[in-house]
C-alpha cells in the first residue's frame, strides 16, 4: 500500500480524479504511521515553488479528507497561507470542522476522540478545552 500514496499525492497534484485519490488518503490515514507520511507528502506538495494556486487549492482540499489528528495542524497553518484564495480555503474547513467537532463534543453517546483529536479541536474551537 505504501506505493500507492505517491501515486495518489500525483493524482491530486495533477488534478486527475483528485476528489478520489483524497479520498482514498483518508482511509489509508487510519494507520498513523502512514497518516505521518501521507501528511507529509501533501505538505511538501504545498511547500514546492512550482505549485500553482489550483494545485494548492487541491492538495488543501485532500487534507479535508484526513483525519483531524493528521491534518488539523497543517489546516491551521494554511488559514495564514499567503495565497489568499489557499488561506480562505484552510478558514472555511477549519470553521466547518470546528462546528462539526463542536457539536460532536455535544452529544451525550458521542464517540470519544483521540488525544491528538482533542488537541487540535481545542486549537480550532475557542468553546471546548482538552480533557
């Protein structure tokens, strides 16, 4: 499986079935291990002085697909980006993200989240404090 996280980070950096190869990220982010080196790889991605606002908005919008523990804190530093379509992009998920967790933390029967997830909602959500 290792192999095929290059290929996939290929495919949202070209735009070639994008939206299925973030998605396909996210589930090989259920390792943590792997979730480092995808997270990673996306970062890096951002980081090239070649990378065009359209492939930044892309590899922005695969990091949605990850999970808050693995992506949370590279979607933070993205809200200061100094593209600014990218830094609004970051904003919104960040937004919908602290919402979701927000109302997540809410419910009485919710599924408790990992450590790291309750780092960065506390980070992303002035309304809860980590455990």
């Amino acid at each position: 499986m290792s192999e095929a996280v290059p290929v996939l980070v290929a495919m949202v950096v070209e735009g070639a079935h994008d939206v299925e190869a973030a998605e396909v990220l996210g589930v090989l982010c259920r390792d943590d291990e792997r979730a480092y080196w995808i997270v990673n790889a996306l970062t890096d991605e951002l980081a090239a002085p070649t990378a065009e606002t359209a492939v930044r908005l892309r590899l922005t919008q695969a990091l949605i697909e990850l999970p808050v523990a693995a992506a949370g804190e590279v979607l933070l530093r993205l809200t200061r980006d100094s593209d600014p379509a990218v830094a609004r992009l970051a904003s919104v998920f960040v937004r919908v993200l602290a919402a979701s967790m927000s109302a997540r933390m809410t419910l009485a029967a919710r599924i408790p989240e990992t450590r790291a997830e309750s780092r960065v909602i506390a980070r992303i959500s002035p309304t809860h404090a980590p455990p």
